[in-house]
C-alpha cells in the first residue's frame, strides 16, 4: 500500500491493549484479514504505560479463564528461563495473580499478531468515523506520514476511551453518576531491594512506613497505602502506589499535567523508601512509567449494561464471554480511598455478557475493554487486563461470524458465539461452571 493511499481490510481493530491484542488475534484466526492500529509502539495498553503490572483476576475461583490470557501466559511459562509465574496475591479479597517480564511479554504478544497474520500499524491514531446511515464506511486515521482512512466491514473500539465509538453517536458516561473518575496511576521499580527484609511484615500496604512518610511531609497525603508487591525477577519491587486523582483521562493536557506530578511523587517515594523503609537501603528507581495509566473514561451504552447486582447475584449470563470473581476494586474517585470489597460470595463468580460489548444502533461497530457497558460498581471489577482479553477474543470471533453470515454485530448468535469461545478454551462459560459453581 503507497503511502497516502486509503486501507481496506475486512476488519479494523482500535487500540493495541489487551483487548485490542485479544481482537485482532482472534479475527485473523478466523480467516479475515485484520488491521490493528495503536497509538503507541507497542501492543499491551496498560503494560506499556504501566510495566509489569500484574495480570490480576486471571483466576476466578481459581481456574485460568482461559483462550487467549492463557496462551500468551502459557508461552512465557514455558519459556527457559519462564518469563511468567502464577503467585497468590498479597492484596484483600483478590484471588491468584500472572507476573511476568514486561519485556518478554511485549515481544511474545508482537510475535503472535505476526503469527496470525494481523495487519500492526503502531504510531497511527484513529481521528474519527466516516458513517453511511447505522454504518461506519471508514475511520480517518492520522501517523507521521499524514492523513488516510482505513475501510472495514467492522470495527472493534478497543481503545480505552472509546472515542471512534462517541463520534460514531454510542452514548456513554463518563465516570460514576457525578462523572468523578477514578484516579490514574504512575508505577515504577525499585531494583536492587532485600525482599526478606521489604516483606518481612504484616501489613501488606505499609501503612506504618506511609504514615511516617505523610507526617513528615515526604509523602503526599494520598500515600496513606504503599501498593508494593514483588516484581517478576528477585530483587524488583513493583509500586503501583502514585496515584494522582481528579484527572480527565480523555483530556490531553490533563493527563500530561498528571505525569509530571506523577513523575514528582514518584521520585519522593523512592527516595523515602531508600532512607525508610529496611530493605531498599541499595535499591533504586527503574522503569517508571512514560504517563500515567488511566483507569476509568468512558463507559459505552451496550444492549446490556452490567451492574453491580448483578455482580453480587453471581450472574451467568447466557451469552457471557468471561468469568470473573474479582473484587470491586475502586481506586480514588472522589478522596484518598481505596475500596477492594468482595463483588459477591466467596468461592462464585459471575459472567460478562457479549451484550455489553455492542451498541444499540451501529451495525458494524462493538468495543471492548475498559469502555464496557457497566454501571461504576460494576465496572470497578469487571476491568482486569484478562478479562480485557477475552471481551476482544469474543468480539474478534463475532466479527467474524458476522461477515461470514452477512448481518449486523447485534444479531450474531449468542449460543454460537459461546460454543465457538468454549472451542477456543475459555472455560466458565454456558454449561462449563467453575468449581461445580
């Protein structure tokens, strides 16, 4: 294709995130030819912005869920040396956890698209949609080369803030009823750390060390938890304490003004850890993050919208895609706070329903990821990077189904979409229950 010349592809996927990874990887597999583009240059969303953040809520109940999260996770395990392990995770109410080398990840998951065949045009952002009635035609695309537009039969928004979906007309709110949105993060690394001496207590959020560290006016007041796990290789320290709120993640010069506060506090906090805290006293500062990641944008209005009784019922939808016990994990929306309630009963889980993955009106649009049709109780747990995974696994194989059967995406068949993701491995889905739940 000449630079400047327009694209057509069978099926165009919006953003290089776990769900936009799971998307593309599942179309091409399917037959179609498949176009992902990111605006970054890397695949992973979240990992790149965030490296090493753990691939929580990979195990409702206990089980892997499943497809995709464990294919790619299966390869890194399999790796010598393994890339990736499965650990227990040290947080309240939250179930076994994937680590791994972020590295390693990123150029595994490249690997894949190049496998299946996916069409990866890191650096281009999607600028808006070109409708024809309750269609999108095409999707204006932007890169260093200038202005073009790729032509689809469908398209899959899993870009985190669902902007191709807004423009196309999908109504969505932003944060929770009063549109607080979560609070974004800044992580980073403490390399070189004693990790019997770091994790030697009993209080899994050093609470002591961040009270120490708020009084004497080294630490933000926000500090009033330290979210500090052990990274993938001995002697890392992953902290995903930083967290900035009130921030508009879709606003630019927003979120560019969190970074560099981000940048600020981070810095701090390595160097109270460094003076406080036994264990860092050699340690120092790795990988912090190039922007903060952002939890929460919009959420889209789907055929269904997931809610948090439902969440609490433990519900098993007919056409659920994933499974997932995690637990309301809310992050900052309005003050210091961080909740991790359980969502429902121990030992159960619940299932996201391929309808919240789809609007109301758009024929040939669905989306998936952190932009899934939920109410905010809900969406503070059904947002974990797996189950991200699998919602683009199930909108990649129902955008082809589609195509093959000539309809729109709302008429694709529930009960044959849920066979073919079962065919693809994932497991909690219809009649397979997990843990005889």
């Amino acid at each position: 294709m000449m630079d400047g010349h327009d694209i057509s592809t069978d099926i165009l996927v919006i953003g290089g995130g776990t769900a936009g990874f799971g998307a593309a990887i599942a179309a091409a597999r399917q037959g179609f030819a498949t176009c992902l583009i990111e605006a970054g240059q890397t695949p992973g969303g979240v990992m790149a912005f965030c490296p090493g953040m753990p691939w929580g809520a990979a195990y409702p109940t206990g089980t892997l869920i499943g497809g995709l999260m464990e294919e790619l996770a299966g390869r890194l395990m399999a790796m010598t040396p393994p890339a990736a392990e499965a650990r227990p995770c040290t947080l309240e109410n939250f179930g076994p956890e994937i680590i791994y080398d972020p590295e390693i990840a990123t150029l595994t998951m490249v690997e894949m698209l190049e496998e299946a065949g996916v069409r990866f045009l890191p650096g281009t952002t999607a600028l808006a949609p070109v409708m024809e009635g309750q269609r999108i035609a095409a999707v204006e695309i932007a890169d260093r080369r200038g202005l073009r537009r790729v032509r689809s039969k469908i398209m899959i928004d899993c870009s985190g803030d669902g902007d191709i979906a807004a423009k196309a007309g999908v109504p969505f709110a932003l944060g929770d009823a009063t549109g607080a949105m979560m609070g974004v993060s800044l992580t980073f690394f403490m390399q070189g750390a004693d990790w019997d001496r770091v994790f030697a207590g009993n209080d899994p959020y050093f609470t002591g060390f961040a009270e120490q560290g708020v009084a004497e006016g080294r630490l933000h007041p926000d500090l009033a938890k330290l979210y500090m796990m052990k990274g993938f290789h001995r002697g890392s320290v992953f902290c995903n304490s930083v967290v900035i709120r009130g921030v508009d993640g879709t606003d630019p010069a927003d979120v560019a003004r969190a970074t560099q506060e981000g940048r600020r506090r981070c810095h701090a906090l390595a160097r109270f850890l460094v003076d406080a805290v036994p264990g860092f006293e050699q340690a120092r500062m790795t990988h912090l993050g190039p922007t903060v990641g952002v939890r929460e944008t919009r959420k889209l209005e789907g055929m269904y919208r997931v809610t948090g009784a439902d969440l609490a019922a433990a519900r098993k939808f007919p056409d659920g895609i994933v499974a997932c016990d995690n637990p309301i994990d809310d992050v900052m929306r309005t003050d210091n706070s961080m909740t991790h309630d359980a969502a429902l009963g121990a030992g159960d889980y619940y299932t996201i329903p391929f309808r919240a993955l789809v609007p109301q009106t758009v024929e040939n649009l669905m989306f998936a990821g952190r932009i899934v049709s939920a109410d905010a109780v809900a969406f503070a747990s059904v947002r974990g990077m797996p189950q991200c995974m699998a919602m683009g696994q199930a909108t990649g194989t129902a955008a082809a189904m589609a195509i093959r059967d000539a309809i729109p995406v709302q008429q694709v068949d529930h009960a044959a979409l849920v066979a073919e993701l079962q065919r693809q491995g994932l497991r909690g889905l219809g009649d397979d229950r997990l843990g005889g739940k």
